[in-house]
C-alpha cells in the first residue's frame, strides 16, 4: 500500500494512520536490535505522506504532525517544528491532537535544555485537556514525562521543579523495588527470562512473577512497551553489574 497511489478521499484515514506509524517508530529509537529495516521503513512512510492530499487546514496540521514525528522517530525532535503543529491546531478543533503538540513541544524544549517554564505550562494545558476527554493514555505520558524532568503539574505551585525527593527518581513514582529496577534494565537490554535469571541468580519463574509485576506496576501490555517506557522515561540506565542481595 504504501508505495501505491492512495485513492482520492482516503486522506482522513491515513493521515491517522500514518500517524500511529510514526509514534511507534519513535517508541522503538533507542531500543536494542530495533535498527533493522527502520530506515527503509521510514522512508516509505514519508513517501506516502508526501503523496497525500491536504486540502484543508485540518490536513495540514495533520500533515505536520506526522512528519514531526517522522523526525522524533529518527532522533531528531526540534522545538521550533513542534511550535509550527501547536500552532497549526490552536485554530482547530482538535482538542487532542493539540494535546498531544502540547506534550511533544513541551518534550523537545525539555531535551534541548529550553524554557523549563514553558514546558511546564504546556504539560499543564496537554494534561487538562486529556483528563477532561478522559485520554487515560495521554494523561500517563504526560505525567510521566512531568516525572523525568522534575516538573510538578500542580499549578499552584507555580514554579515547575518537583519538591520531593520522590519525583527526582522515575522509577520511584511507579513503585519499582530494587530488584524490579534490575529486572527492567534486563527486559529493556533485551534479555529472556531464562538470561535475567541466569544473570541474577534466580529461578526462571521468579523472574516471571518479577517481569508480571513490572508490567503491571507501568501500566503495559507486553516486554517492547516496558522496554520503550523504560528508555523513554530513562527508568534505568544499563543493565545491572552484579545480582544484588
């Protein structure tokens, strides 16, 4: 499909499309053996991007979400092309996907060391609006990416750092013992249940009933979501040197 002409009037269907293609390609950067094929992959989707129609304004800030997320999943996130879909969707309405601009904008001016105060409004804007449609997911990326840079969502606070010890530690926030963060850095390297109880010297079902418990204490569904959450949010930083006590 994606190296055919798409029909006339598909446009509303596949820029979603096309979007959630985007997303999970960017979930996947960083990930271990999750390079092969993506270049090619990405290239065919910015392809298919650039033969669909936008012939409204909708489509255009559609249009340029997608393709900011295209750069997102190749590394590269910049706020100023995140600015350009913000602005592209304050004239619509789109609720959520303005929310989701909010959230990116907010992301990018976080990892280029921008305006932590302007973050941190738009982290306030993204979550109202997903809470007050109900966008469960949205709300937990958003929070999530409040909890990695230390920003409180509590206006009243005002000012934007967290003010407990707690939220300087990510993991902390989502209950992970010690031995659930040595299990993760294990699940996010990649590693069996079979290898993480080899390297931990544990029973391969423990390592299980370890892996279950992180799945549910992150809100996922499976091992390449934990992982990419553990990347993201940087839940752990390399796999543990040692089995610990």
């Amino acid at each position: 499909m994606l190296s055919e002409t798409l029909p006339v009037g598909t446009h509303p269907y596949v820029w979603p499309l096309l979007h959630t293609a985007a997303r999970a390609e960017a979930a996947l950067l960083g990930l271990p053996d999750a390079t092969e094929g993506r270049a090619e992959l990405l290239g065919r989707l910015r392809l298919a991007a650039r033969r669909l129609p936008h012939p409204a304004p909708v489509w255009a800030a559609w249009s340029l979400l997608v393709c900011a997320e295209f750069d997102r999943a190749e590394g590269r996130s910049v706020p100023a092309r995140w600015a350009e879909v913000v602005r592209a969707f304050e004239s619509l309405e789109r609720p959520f996907q303005l929310a989701q601009a909010r959230q990116r904008l907010a992301e990018a001016l976080l990892d280029d060391d921008g305006d932590r105060a302007e973050a941190a409004s738009l982290l306030r804007l993204a979550r109202g609006t997903a809470v007050r449609l109900g966008a469960r997911p949205l709300v937990e990326e958003v929070e999530q990416l409040a909890v990695r840079a230390r920003i409180t969502l509590d206006a009243a606070t005002g000012g934007g750092a967290a003010p407990t010890e707690r939220s300087a530690d990510p993991a902390a926030v989502f209950g992970l013992t010690v031995r659930e963060r040595d299990v993760l850095a294990l699940v996010a390297a990649g590693r069996s249940n079979r290898q993480i109880a080899e390297r931990l010297f544990i029973s391969p079902k423990t390592a299980s009933v370890h892996v279950s418990r992180i799945l549910a204490k992150l809100g996922v569904a499976g091992r390449g979501e934990a992982a990419a959450m553990a990347h993201r949010l940087r839940l752990v930083d390399v796999e543990p040197a040692a089995a610990r006590g």
